[in-house]
C-alpha cells in the first residue's frame, strides 16, 4: 500500500513536466528600432513559459526561409546573434519561430521613425492651418 503512495506520488510529479508545452504570446523585437542599409540588428524574443531550449529561427519572408539569426530559450526569453540587414531601403518582413510559434513583424530598412520633413511640406501645413483659421473664425 505504501510502495502504492509512492508510486502515484512520483506519477504525479512527473506528469505535469512531461505534459508542458511552450505557451505564452510571442513578443519579437528587432533593435535598434530602423536601421541604415547594410547595417547590424539584434533580434529577441520574450514572454514563453515552459520553453527553455527551445530554438528560436530569425526567418526573413517567411518560416521556411533561410534563417539569418537563432536563439536558445532560458527564462522565456533569448536574444538573437546579430545579422545584418538588406543593402536597399524598403520594408522587410522578419519571422521568429519556434516550437510551433510564430510571429512577425515589419521592419524599416533606410528609413528614420520620423517623417522626412522638407520646408515645402512644413510651408504647406502652416498654409492649410492658417486658411483654416480664417475660415472657422469669420463664422
């Protein structure tokens, strides 16, 4: 009866970790936030839960592409080695998959995080706001 106990015990303890799966909502970044043509990224991936050793494939256009960074899970988390990313400005997309997640995300290649503002666009503002002006005070 004891040897029993002990048995189910063990059973118990056992069954939860053979049964965990990678879970949680894959949070990708690529740093720094835009980048120059030609120039180094680091990618990273966040908030897993029973995921450690678990691969992670930075993937540019899709998940069965050709990997241009990896990274293993400890914590939920891990960084990706730098890659570099492609010599003309444009939007890429970039995956991070894993362990039958995957997410994506869109990332800005030769363009700043500001729109490129020129004294003709900054001029044409100033005209339409103070048109606007005069229009809604004469009423």
């Amino acid at each position: 009866m004891r040897l029993l106990s002990i048995i189910t015990l063990l059973i118990l303890l056992i069954i939860p970790t053979v049964n965990a799966q990678c879970q949680g909502n894959l949070r990708f970044v690529i740093e720094p936030t835009f980048a120059a043509p030609s120039s180094s990224v680091s990618p990273s991936v966040s908030e897993l839960v029973n995921c450690d050793g678990t691969t992670v494939n930075f993937i540019q256009d899709s998940c069965s592409g050709t990997v241009v960074s990896y990274c293993t899970l400890v914590g939920g988390a891990c960084e990706g080695t730098p890659f570099s990313v492609p010599p003309t400005s444009g939007a890429y997309t970039y995956y991070a998959c894993g362990d039958g997640k995957e997410t994506s995300l869109i990332y800005m290649v030769g363009h700043s995080s500001l729109p490129d503002f020129t004294w003709f666009g900054i001029i044409q503002i100033m005209f339409i706001a103070s048109i606007s002006f005069v229009f809604f005070k004469r009423k």
